[in-house]
C-alpha cells in the first residue's frame, strides 16, 4: 500500500491589495519531502539541488536568491555592478522555461479583478479573502484527490501589518469554508499556517519557485506577454506558460476540464468566457 503523502503549498502574490486594479495569489503545491526534506545522507532536497545547479548554470553561482522582479529591471544582485552581465540575463531568460518544466509541482493561481469587485459588488470582499477562497478550494480539492497525509501553507513573510491581513484572510476561509466544497475532510489535513523570510534555508527553495511563476501568469490570464525584461528581448511567445500550463490544477471529475475554473481562476468573471488561447493578442 502507497504511504500517504505530504504537501506543502508555496505562496507568493503580485499586485497589492489597494491600490492596483490587479492582484494574484499564487500557490506551488510540492510533495513535502520533494521541497523540504533532506535525505538520509544529508543531501539537500531535489528541489534545492535543482535550483542551485540552475543557478550555476546562468549566473555561476548559486548564493543568489531568484526575485523575478529584480531579475526583470537587472537591479540588484542582478546588476552590471554586481558581475552580472547582459549574457547571463539572456541565459536565464532562454533557460527559465525548461527548468520550471522539470520542477515537480501543482499550480493554483487566482487572478482578482479589484475595480470589478467594487463595480460588481455593493460591499465588495478584501481581495485576500477572495482569493484564498479560490486557491484553498482547488488546494482542498487536491489533497482530496491525492489522499494527503497532511499538509502546510507557506508565504513570504512582508510586514506585520500585511502578514495579519493576509493572515486573518486565511483564517476566514479556513474557518467557515470555501465555496462549492464539503472541506471538512482536507481542512484537517492542514497542520501548518508559515510565513517565512525568503532566504530561510528551509522554504527559500519553494518560495523562490513561487516568485518565478506568480507574475508570468498574473500577466498570462490577463492577457498580455508574461514577462518584459529590460536589457533582453523577450519576444512575443509566453514561453514560460506554455512549459508550465499542464502543471496547472484542475479537478480529475470537473465535466469541462477547464483550467479557468480551477487552477487559473479570474475573479470576478463578467462576460462569457471564450475559448482558451495561449496567445496574448488572442484572448
């Protein structure tokens, strides 16, 4: 009989709650030992060991934390005063693509529409809240499926007044439920709630995974090209979606087998939904 698994679910966001029109949450979903777990020789987890060799391989060396935000402007640690040249930029634009292919993981993101919430709604949700519910949903509904053992929710921790917003937004959906979904089963699957610093030796791995996909598909299910690096023409492919798309969730019984209704969620949906295309000037 297969040992039950753990999970552990990655989240990092783009957008900020006030503010911009857009906000995202997005959440990696990795088998525990996969992201976390040494093995018993003391090796770093595959998941570490893949990134670091990723990190030798474009900017030859792996003490660099990846932050897609810094990366795309080539400011700091990815500077010209850094030692990291134009090369070593293209290189890791050329190669991102084919390393997040080979990552082990399950994709949840929740794309919220904050001006059509207020437009819509006479007292609109905190968009926190809004789109935990829709990431737990289709986090529940995968650790149904794969039976877990357990799992834990980890996220960058920010400041302390925004660890709480985003901290009390868990906990409502947590507490009462999301929609459409019966979670008693999954919510006591649930043994941990973390917020940790991006370079804590434990969870900077998943983390920086989660900061890698998050604004490509924020920009993706919004419709135009996921990344604009400075300094490095990207071109007009996404090409970083196309290699990740099948690691989105969606639920094995959905009758439509949309991703749009799991794992690539845009809130609030106000118009009929077309067919799906890859390509930014087509949606």
């Amino acid at each position: 009989m297969e040992t039950q698994k753990k999970y552990v679910m990655f989240v990092d966001e783009t957008g900020t709650p006030k503010g911009n029109t857009q906000f995202n949450l997005t959440g990696v979903l990795m088998e525990y030992k996969y992201a976390i777990d040494a093995d018993e020789a003391g090796m770093p987890c595959e998941l570490k060991r893949r990134l670091h060799a990723f990190k030798r391989d474009v900017f030859k060396t792996e003490n660099i934390p990846l932050h897609l935000k810094e990366i795309l402007k080539a400011e700091h640690p990815y500077g010209k005063e850094d030692g990291i040249t134009i090369d070593m930029l293209r290189d890791f634009w050329n190669k991102l693509p084919d390393f997040l292919r080979d990552i082990n993981c399950t994709i949840v993101s929740v794309e919220v529409d904050k001006q059509k919430l207020h437009e819509f709604y006479s007292t609109p949700k905190d968009p926190y809240v809004v789109a935990f519910a829709h990431l737990m949903k289709s986090f529940y509904a995968f650790l149904e499926e794969t039976e877990a053992a357990s799992a834990r929710v980890v996220l960058e921790s920010r400041d302390d007044y925004q660890n709480l917003l985003i901290q009390k937004a868990f906990f409502d959906i947590f507490n009462s439920g999301t929609v459409h979904l019966d979670v008693e089963k999954s919510r006591q699957k649930i043994k941990g709630f973390i917020f940790s610093e991006k370079q804590n030796t434990i969870y900077q791995s998943g983390l920086e995974i989660a900061d890698l996909v998050c604004l490509p598909l924020s920009r993706v299910r919004r419709g135009v090209i996921e990344v604009k690096p400075r300094f490095v023409h990207y071109g007009d492919e996404n090409r970083i979606f196309k290699a990740i798309k099948d690691k989105i969730y969606i639920r094995k019984e959905s009758p439509d087998q949309d991703f749009r209704n799991w794992g690539f969620k845009k809130v609030p949906i106000t118009k009929k939904r077309r067919e799906w295309s890859d390509h930014p000037w087509n949606h």
